[in-house]
C-alpha cells in the first residue's frame, strides 16, 4: 500500500503525542479549542501505520529497513 518511511523512535513519539492528544481531547471540560486537540488522529494513525505522507512528499525516511 503506502512506503514504510517511519521509524521506530518517530513512531513511538507519533503514538504517544497522538494519544496524549485524544486524552486532552476527552478529560478537557468543554471548551471551543478542544476541538483543535483532534489533530491527534493523524500522528496516532501515520505512527500505526508506519508511514507518513508528508514524509513522502519531502524525501524524507526515519525507517532504517527499506520497505
């Protein structure tokens, strides 16, 4: 499907930033910025998913495996 271009250290901070995030999301009172703290989703997913697309777009790649 897509590139693997995210490595383990990026990805392990993708996760837990995104986490983070979500969690912020959820345990805020309600609030109008809270709805900023969804911008979670995509580090979360580009972390699972091992692969990032601005990443691609860039030239970049943190994953020491090619694949």
């Amino acid at each position: 499907m897509f590139k693997t271009n995210v490595g383990g250290i990026d990805r392990i901070l993708r996760i837990v930033a995104g986490l983070a995030l979500l969690a912020a999301f959820f345990l805020l009172p309600d609030a109008s910025y809270r709805v900023v703290l969804l911008i979670g989703i995509v580090p979360l997913l580009t972390g699972l998913f091992s692969t990032c697309p601005l990443y691609t777009l860039l030239g970049l790649n943190t994953c020491p495996v090619k694949g």
